[in-house]
C-alpha cells in the first residue's frame, strides 16, 4: 500500500472549513454517487485508511502519493 496525504473538511454551520492533512495508506480507487432528480452521478473516490484504522473516501483532488 502506498502512502498518502489527504486533506479534509468539515461543514459547520453551512460553512466548509479545512482542517489539518492526515497521511494514511491507500488501499485502491473506487465508485461512489450521488442521487439526483434526473439519477444517480457517479464519481472516483480514493479509498485510505487512517491512522487510527478508519477507512475513508476522498476524491482524488485531495490526495496526494507521498512515496
């Protein structure tokens, strides 16, 4: 597995703030969607485990390869 830095956010009160990167380890791209009036938009996802062991998607704009 290869290891990544990702950036995240967090919604507060309808705002997005940034918070610090993470480095975690890549496990593989994905497929995630969003459902819309008209169907589903699919998208590429980033799957990374975390430090701690949680696993996470991000889209690839926010990560970046570190090895």
């Amino acid at each position: 597995m290869r290891t990544v830095e990702v950036r995240r956010f967090h919604a507060v009160a309808g705002k997005r703030e940034e918070l610090p990167p993470v480095t975690g380890k890549f496990h593989q791209w994905g497929i995630a969607f969003e459902e819309f009036e008209t169907g589903p938009g699919n998208y590429t996802v980033a799957i990374v485990e975390l430090p701690d062991g949680t696993i996470t998607t991000h889209i690839p704009d926010f990560v970046r390869f570190l090895d």
